[in-house]
C-alpha cells in the first residue's frame, strides 16, 4: 500500500492535471463546524431520534408540530456555524478549476464559503416549501416558528425544504448531478457514508476511463471499492492540505 505522502503527491498531480473537479459531499464535511452527522455511531442523529418520525411526510403528516419544532432547532444551530477550512479549500479551488459540489447537506455552508457552483440533492433547510403546490419563494420569518404555516398561492401547509426518505430528489437537480458526474475529470467524494440512495449512486457515472475517484472519510465506505485513492481523516484538515492553498 502507498504512503500517504506519496498518493497526496499523487493526487495533487490528477488535480493540476483536470479541468472539471467535481465533490460529493455529505454531513462529514460540516462536521468540523459542529452540525451533527447522521449515522456516526456514537453521535450521529439517527443514534438519538428515528428517521421515521422526523423525516417522513408521514411523520410531518402525523405531527407537524414536533417536526416543525425540530427543523426549527436545527436551523437555529446551523445559523451559528461557519464553514470551515473544508468548505473553504472547496471554494478556493475555483480560482484554478472549474468546480462542481454536488452536496447531499442542506445548511448551506458551502454556499457560505464562496461556492458558486452547488447542487443541492436533498434541499436546503433554511427555506421552506409547499406540500401541496410545491412553491419554494415563500416569505420565511427569520426565526422559523414551529407552528403550521400555509402557502399564499394555493392554502397547502409550509414544510421545510428537504428531501424525506421515501421522496424524490428534485428532478432537475438530480438530472444535473448525473452530467455533471459523466463530465468529470476528478471525483472526490469527502464524509458521507454512501448509504442514502440514489445520491450514492452517483459515483457509478463518472466515466472510469478518464475520471479518478478521491475518497476523504474517517472510515472506508462502501465507495472505497471504486475509489483510485482513499485518504481516512479529517476532511477539514486532508482537503486544505490536497487541494493546496491551505497546506
Ligand atoms: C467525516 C468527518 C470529517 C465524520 N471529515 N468525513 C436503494 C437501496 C436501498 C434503499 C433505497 C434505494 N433507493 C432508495 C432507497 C430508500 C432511501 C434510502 O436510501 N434508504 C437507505 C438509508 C437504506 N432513499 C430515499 O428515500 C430517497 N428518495 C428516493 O429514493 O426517492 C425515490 C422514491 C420515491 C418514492 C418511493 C420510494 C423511492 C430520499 C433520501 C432522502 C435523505 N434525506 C436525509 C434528510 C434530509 C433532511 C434533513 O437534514 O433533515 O438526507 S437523510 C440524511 O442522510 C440526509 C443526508 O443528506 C443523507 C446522507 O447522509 P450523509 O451525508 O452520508 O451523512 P452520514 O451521517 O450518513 O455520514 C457521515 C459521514 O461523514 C460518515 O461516513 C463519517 O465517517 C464521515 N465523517 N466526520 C470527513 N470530519
Ligand atoms: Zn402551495
């Protein structure tokens, strides 16, 4: 197995070598910035509450007002937290590549960063959108209340804009993450766990005979198997050092 220095020397070379750098990203790439991930053992949110009360529309159906609650709390705390040296050697590679996120998050802080180019596969918590018609440009009041809330275009209930399990990924947004996969030079996928579909599908169209696969985690996920590199640490401290500006 290669020394970690020698496939850093490596990687830096795919990357001086491509024009089109893509980046799935998923809850590990916030974490350093204190939004909780989902599914880390100790303490992942899904260890502390059940997916299926909290990100369902049967559940928002069903209770509203716990959701509703729950959301607001969470977008409360991702208000306070800053991008951090990740999110920033993301942005900052833009200066020299053309760059893609294809994001799974939905706070927002790779936006934050600087990013200009994001693809939000699963919506973003800070707006909301109606269950019936679907409208997003809704007038959100600033402290999000967890109350039920109605549309002004057609009286359906407001929900937060995310996407739940059992729902579809935005159609346009998908469509555009798998292009932007088939035209990529370098994939990396940096702190998700690949187990929420079909984003974790994605990696399956770039295509293998000119684009290579980074992979940035703690732990080796199921993509590990297709990655050409894998890096287990600390996607604040790994993707500064890799992508250079910040080493
Ligand atoms: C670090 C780090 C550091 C830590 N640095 N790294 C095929 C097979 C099986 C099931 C399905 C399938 N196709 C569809 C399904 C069902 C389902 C699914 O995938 N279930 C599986 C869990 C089994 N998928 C869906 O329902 C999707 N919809 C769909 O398929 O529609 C078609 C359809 C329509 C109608 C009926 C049926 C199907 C929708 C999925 C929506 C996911 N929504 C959530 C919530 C968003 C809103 C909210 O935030 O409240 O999205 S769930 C949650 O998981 C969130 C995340 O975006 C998503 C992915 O999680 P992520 O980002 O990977 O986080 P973690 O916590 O899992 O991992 C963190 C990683 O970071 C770990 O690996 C750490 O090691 C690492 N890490 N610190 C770098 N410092
Ligand atoms: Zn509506």
């Amino acid at each position: 197995m290669k020394h970690q220095q020698l496939l850093a020397d490596e990687v830096r070379e795919w990357i001086d070598q491509a024009d089109r750098v893509v980046f799935l990203t998923g809850a590990g790439v916030s974490a350093e910035s204190g939004i909780q991930t989902f599914r880390q053992a100790h303490d992942g949110i899904w260890k502390q509450y059940s997916p299926l009360d909290l990100a369902t529309k049967e559940a928002f159906l069903k209770n509203p007002e716990h959701v509703l609650a729950w959301y607001a709390e969470r977008r409360a705390k991702i208000e306070l937290c800053e991008p951090n040296n990740a999110h920033l050697a993301i942005a900052d590679l833009q200066s020299r590549k053309t760059v893609t996120v294809v994001t799974q998050n939905v706070d927002g802080l790779h936006q934050r960063a600087g990013s200009q180019s994001v693809i939000e596969l699963h919506g973003n918590i800070i707006s909301e959108s109606c269950l019936d018609c679907g409208a997003t440009d809704h007038e959100t009041p600033h402290d999000m209340p967890p109350y039920l809330r109605y549309c002004a275009f057609c009286g359906g209930c407001l929900r937060p804009n995310v996407v739940w399990f059992g729902e579809s990924l935005p159609e346009q947004a998908f469509s555009t993450a798998v292009d932007t996969m088939r035209q990529a030079d370098l994939l990396f996928i940096v702190g998700t766990s690949g187990e929420v579909y079909p984003a974790a599908k994605l990696p399956e169209y770039v295509d293998k005979k000119c684009c290579r696969i980074v992979l940035i985690n703690p732990d080796a996920t199921p993509h590990a198997q297709m990655a050409d590199a894998f890096f287990g640490g600390k996607a604040s401290e790994l993707l500064p050092q890799l992508l250079g500006e910040y080493a």
